[in-house]
C-alpha cells in the first residue's frame, strides 16, 4: 500500500508521515530530503542551478537513499548528510534546483524503485509536493497537508530555536510564502492537491492528533 501526503512547506507533513510510518511499520520516503540532498550536491561542487548544471552533474552525483522504517536516510560520496541538510542556504536551493526537470526525473526514478521495493510489504508512507499527483498517482490513499502561514511560522521558528538558529518570526514566514510561491508556480510537477485527496488542516491539531486522522482512514480498511 502506498500513502502519500503532500503539502505546503512547514505544514506538518514529515511529522506527520513519520508518525504513520511508526504506527503502520511502513517505510517513510521522504521525498523533500531528496531534493535537499541533490541541493548539497550543488553547493558542494559549485553546481549552477540550471539544466545544463543538472545534466553535467547527476550522472555521476553519488546519491544513495535509505528509507528504514520511519526514517529516509540520504548520503552524498557515501557521508550521511541527513542532520545537514535543514540550513537557509540549503533549503533556499532545494527550491531552485526542484525547478529543473533534469533533478525531477532523476528523483523520480530513485522514487518509483522505493514504491516497487515496499508498495505490498511492509508499505510505504511518502512525503513531498507532488506524490499523489505525479510519483504515485495511483496511490492508495493521498492526503494533502495544510496550515495557515503564521502557524506553520511560529512552529518552524520553534524548531529552529532548538537548533540554535536565530531569525525573526517574519522572516521565517515570509520565507515560507515564498517557496509556497515557487512550489505552485514551477512548470513542472508543481505543488498542487490531487482531485482526490482528502485535505487535512492542522491549524489545531497536535502532532499526535494530525497523524491519528491519517490513521483512522488507512487503518480501517
Ligand atoms: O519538504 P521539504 O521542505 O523538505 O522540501 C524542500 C523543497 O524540495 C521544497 O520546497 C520543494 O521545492 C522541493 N520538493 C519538491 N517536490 C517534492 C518534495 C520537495 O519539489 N516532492
């Protein structure tokens, strides 16, 4: 079984996917970790965020992706560099470089082969923008995630200052509109709800609550 959850950024999804996955025994992918870890890549190697970039690159980028039970794990030259990847500078380019179809169609291969591994056992929980309508658009159940900006702020901001990074509440939320912007707006597999997804606002619910609602659904059948 698959289950993808899309969303805007900050809304709660990961959290809520990894959750599920704990619950269900189902693997966790997610896909947001991929695009950082191909954004590292970039900076790394002083890559330009264009197609011709992508295409000089991906070929011999050394990318491997682990998804282990509730957690997707991503390696660059073989360093885990999943606990590096949660920067501005990081998240900023994971953007950019979500724009080009080069970096879309090489994740999307690393995507479909994680959906044939896991799909009948143990099952797969999948996070991102764009899984219930282009990854896996026939996807057992697909959720899309949402939560007004200020709220989504307000929690990023609470994460950031457990990890010992001051902003402002401003600039975290406007920071947050405007990759809403740039997810929406792309050409390319934009963030969008599938026709089919059932919509869950987490404006008031806890994390607990929010995994618990995708839950009940999945479970019952
Ligand atoms: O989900 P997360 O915030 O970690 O994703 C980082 C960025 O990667 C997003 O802002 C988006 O541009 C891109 N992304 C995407 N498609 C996905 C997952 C992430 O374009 N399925």
């Amino acid at each position: 079984m698959i289950v993808a959850i899309d969303g805007t950024a900050a809304s709660g999804k990961s959290t809520m996917a990894h959750q599920v996955a704990e619950v269900s025994g189902f693997v966790f992918m997610d896909s947001g970790v991929m695009y950082r870890a191909v954004a590292f890549g970039f900076l790394k190697y002083h890559i330009e965020s264009t197609e011709r970039g992508a295409a000089a690159y991906l070929p011999k980028m050394n990318l491997r992706v682990n998804c282990i039970q509730s957690r997707t794990k991503v390696y660059v030259d073989e360093e885990d560099v999943s606990s590096r990847l949660h920067t501005s500078r990081i998240t900023e380019m994971s953007s950019r470089i979500a724009m080009l179809k080069g970096v879309r169609e090489f994740l999307l291969e690393v995507q479909h082969e994680i959906g044939d591994r896991f799909d009948e056992d143990p099952g797969v929980v999948a996070v991102g923008r764009d899984i219930g309508t282009v990854v896996f658009p026939d996807a057992e159940w697909k959720f899309f995630v949402t939560a007004s900006p200020e709220v989504r702020a307000r929690r990023r901001l609470a994460e950031l200052s457990q990890t010992g990074i001051e902003t402002s509440f401003q600039e975290v939320c406007d920071a947050i509109i405007e990759r809403d912007r740039q997810d929406s707006q792309r050409v390319i597999a934009p963030l969008k709800k599938a026709s089919d997804a059932i919509v869950i606002n987490t404006d008031d619910l806890t994390p607990d609550e929010q995994a618990a609602v995708v839950l009940e659904y999945i479970l019952e059948r």
